[in-house]
C-alpha cells in the first residue's frame, strides 16, 4: 500500500499569483538620540563642575546630613506637611461639598472662601498668621459687652510659629482640596445620584456612602500632587522662623558661612521626602482603582 506524502500543517499555502506584501521597516530617527546626548553631556558637566569647585566643601554637606538639628528640623517638615494637609482635606471636602449644595448661600460662602484664600499668596498668608499678634494682643473667653473673663491668654503665646504654619498651609491647602473634591464629585456618573435618590436614600447618606467612595480613585491623583507641593510650600515657613529643615539649615549656615553646603541638606531631604510621598501615592492609586484598570 502506498501512502501519500503528508503536507506539515504548519507550512503555508500561498497562492502563486497572490504577490508578496511589501516589508515596512522603520526609519530611525537620530534627533532624539542626539538630544539626549546633548541633555546628557549637560548634565554631566553641571555635575562635574558642582563637584570640582574648589569654593564648595561638600564634607560639610556629609558632615551635617544626618545632624541632630537638622533631623529634628526633617521632622517638623513632616509634622507641618502631614498636620496641614489633614486638616486641609478635613476644611476642603466640606467646602467642595458645599460648592455643589443647592443652597445659594452654602455655595456663596464656598466660592468666596475658594477665591480668597486662592488668590492670596501662601507666604503673604504665613506671614499674616506670623504676626497676627499685632492685630490682635490678646484671646480670651468670658461674658461679651462686660468685663467678666473667664481665660485669657497671650496671642503670641497661644499661637506660636509652628501653629502658625499650620493654620497658614491647612487654610491654603483648604481652598484647592475644595475643588479636587469638586470634581472628583462631578466626575460621578449622574445615574449613581439618581439610582440613590430613586432607592429613598437622603442626599446626605447618597454624598457618604455613594458619590465619595466613587470620587476617590479620581481624587487621589491630583490630592497625592497637591501633597508634594505642600512638602516643597513648607519651605516656606522659614521666613517666620518655622523650625523647618530649611529653616535648621539657614541658621546653621549663618554660624558655618556655607551656605551653599547647607542648601545642599535641605534639598536632599526635601527630595527624599517628596520620593517618598510619590510611591505611597503609587500604592494609593494602584489599590483605589483595583477592578477598574483597563
């Protein structure tokens, strides 16, 4: 018995007449390439020059990175940055909510807050917070229209500094979390009100449990940006002598005369925290739009 050949199944069967597709190949492109040698090659001669200049001593630079007073200085930061973007997202989603209430006047008293405490520089408002003893001397709490008080206290006293800072940035940070949460809310499909409100739920459970849980994995992205700002703001806070790393940085510097060296410290630690800061907002990101990634 003859058995006929077997024909592979993997081997195509082209039909002669049909011509060959033409082979596209890519033309590389070489401007890229040669900017970014360019990029490079700049770089490396800032590097270079910054490392060779005999005027810079960056054993001090080493010599204070991880100094007592300027940790302690680091820590501030991260109290400030922390304390105020708390309590500003705490102000700013009452605010955004308000901003989208049907009360005209809710909405009124929102957007002024909004425009006021937007158009006013942060440094312009630490420096107010700075020096609100001038304005007012003295707090205190008792019977109005009479002499009666009950506590007293000196404002100076009661607000120093550092509250100040906090008061300051957590009012700023306020007003621009206000419209993250804003559009994070108006990002919602409308539907999901409308099946709420269709389901009996009061508007106010329908914000809770309906609207927000669905507006924070569109809020995270600009809130986690808003948050590396107000780390790089709190730098800020050395013009009122906050006890920030730079503020521990200046002062050492005044007594050292290297002040070059000692900007140096406070930019590392101004980058290290903002690097840190970026990849919790990764993790953040990446478990609020779990089930939602395309």
């Amino acid at each position: 018995m003859i058995t006929p050949p077997v024909r592979s199944p993997r081997a195509p069967v082209t039909d002669p007449g049909t011509p060959t597709p033409p082979r596209v190949i890519r033309r590389r492109a070489i401007l890229p390439w040669i900017v970014a040698a360019a990029l490079s090659a700049v770089m490396i001669g800032v590097v270079t020059a910054l490392a060779t200049n005999p005027r810079l001593d960056w054993g001090v630079t080493g010599q204070w990175l991880f100094n007592p007073r300027i940790l302690k200085g680091v820590w501030v930061t991260i109290q400030l940055s922390v304390l105020s973007m708390v309590f500003g997202i705490l102000l700013g989603t009452v605010i955004g909510i308000a901003r989208l209430s049907h009360n005209r006047v809710l909405r009124l008293i929102a957007s002024t807050y909004v425009t006021i405490f937007r158009s006013v520089p942060a440094l312009l408002q630490l420096l107010l917070w700075g020096n609100i003893g001038l304005i007012i001397q003295q707090v205190s709490i008792g019977i109005p229209f009479t002499d009666v008080r009950f506590f007293a206290v000196d404002t100076n006293d009661l607000i120093a500094p550092f509250t100040a800072a906090v008061i300051a940035l957590a009012l700023h940070e306020a007003a621009y979390v206000a419209e993250i949460v804003r559009g994070g809310i108006l990002g919602v499909d409308v539907g999901q009100r409308e099946a709420g409100a269709a389901l009996g739920m009061p508007p106010g459970y329908i914000m809770r449990r309906v609207l927000l849980p669905q507006a924070f994995r569109l809020i995270i992205p600009p809130l986690g940006n808003q948050f590396v700002t107000l780390i790089k703001a709190t730098s800020l806070v050395a013009i009122i002598a906050g006890g920030d790393v730079l503020t521990e940085a200046q002062n050492i510097a005044a007594s050292n005369y290297r002040v070059v060296e000692m900007l140096a410290v406070a930019t590392f630690w101004y980058f290290l925290l903002v690097v840190a800061a970026s990849i919790g907002q990764s993790f953040l990101e990446r478990a609020a739009t779990k089930g939602v990634r395309r």
